[in-house]
C-alpha cells in the first residue's frame, strides 16, 4: 500500500507522502485514523506523540521507534514546505484531512495493493490497528505472566479504558496458536505453563 501511495497524483503534490507517511505510521504505533488525522505540530514530542482526548476522552503518549520518528520528520519538512496551519495531515488544498477525504483514497490504495480485507469485507483503516495488536502481541516476551503483562501494557498503550476492549484485536496467527499448542503440550505432559 506505501507503493501505492506513492504513485498517487498529482506526484509533484504534498499527498503521496501524506498518504505514504499516514498508512505507516497507523501500521507500526496502532493510532486510530481518527487519532493521527487530529495530530497537530504541537502534538509531536521529543519523547512521542501526544495524542488528546481519545474516544475515551484520555490522553496519552506513544512513543515512536527512532525509524518512524525519522520518517515523520521527513514528512514534516516537506509538509511545512507547502502550507501553514496545525495539522499534520492535510489535503493536497492545505485543509485539514477529513475521513471522508481518507477512506475512498484507502480503498483506491487498498485495491491498487491487492489487498483484502477480513472476512471478505473491503479493507479499512482500522485493520491496520487490529494488525499492530496482533503483532505486538506476537513479539512479546514468552511466559504466560509476561504475556499478561504485555497484554496490559498494549491496552494503555492503544488507549483501551481496560484490558477486556484490547481482546477484541486479537486474532489467531500461526505463531500464536504455535505457542498455544506447546502450552497445551506441556501441560499435558504433565508441566507446568
């Protein structure tokens, strides 16, 4: 989908990056497309985003991988370049990005990519949080109390008000149930999990 955007018109305009910038930075921090379109500069911290007043009327930093803050301050140099204003995400006009403006051009993305969404639905955006949760989830450390640990630790991190509403991003993935099976096996045979 980042080639894809890539290759949106006009090419000589501020949107592929914007788009570009936007799909990656929901795919490795897990924001809500609502979160990133209401990013203001101010928002942008040495140590994260801060994001404002979420769905669950909280605020919240996540901290971003020295690649991805990278990448942000790519976009942002070539962002202050075109427009004023406050918003990080803005249209190829300088206004403010809408989810009116996003969603179709997602979808153009989506399908220009190849890419499918759950179930046979049309992909959107918030399966690109759904796939953070699962992949977090994957890298955390082995060990049902460290999982436990993680699990809550990604609930603060997602903004979810308790751990039951992180659940619901979870899916089975080949390494997970893996990691099920051997705890099964174990227990089984007699071990502890």
């Amino acid at each position: 989908m980042l080639d894809a955007a890539l290759q949106l018109e006009p090419s000589d305009s501020l949107q592929p990056h914007t788009y570009t910038t936007l799909i990656g930075l929901l795919a490795v921090t897990g924001l809500r497309i609502s979160e990133a379109l209401a990013l203001q500069f101010s928002d942008l911290t040495p140590q994260g985003l801060v994001i404002h007043k979420t769905k669950f009327q909280k605020t919240r930093l996540v901290p971003l991988h020295e690649t991805t803050a990278a990448a942000l301050n790519r976009y942002l140099i070539r962002r202050r370049e075109h427009y004023g204003g406050e918003r990080v995400f803005i249209t190829k006009d300088g206004c403010p990005l809408r989810y009116r403006d996003v969603y179709p051009t997602f979808q153009k993305l989506a399908k220009a990519a190849e890419v499918l969404g759950s179930r046979g639905r049309r992909p959107r955006w918030h399966e690109l949080r759904h796939t953070f949760a699962v992949r977090a989830l994957e890298a955390s450390p082995k060990g049902r109390q460290q999982v436990g640990q993680h699990l809550l630790a990604l609930a603060t991190y997602m903004g979810h008000v308790n751990i039951d509403a992180t659940y619901w991003y979870l899916e089975a993935t080949p390494e997970l149930l893996r990691d099920i099976a051997r705890a099964a096996e174990t227990f089984i045979r007699g071990g502890q999990l």
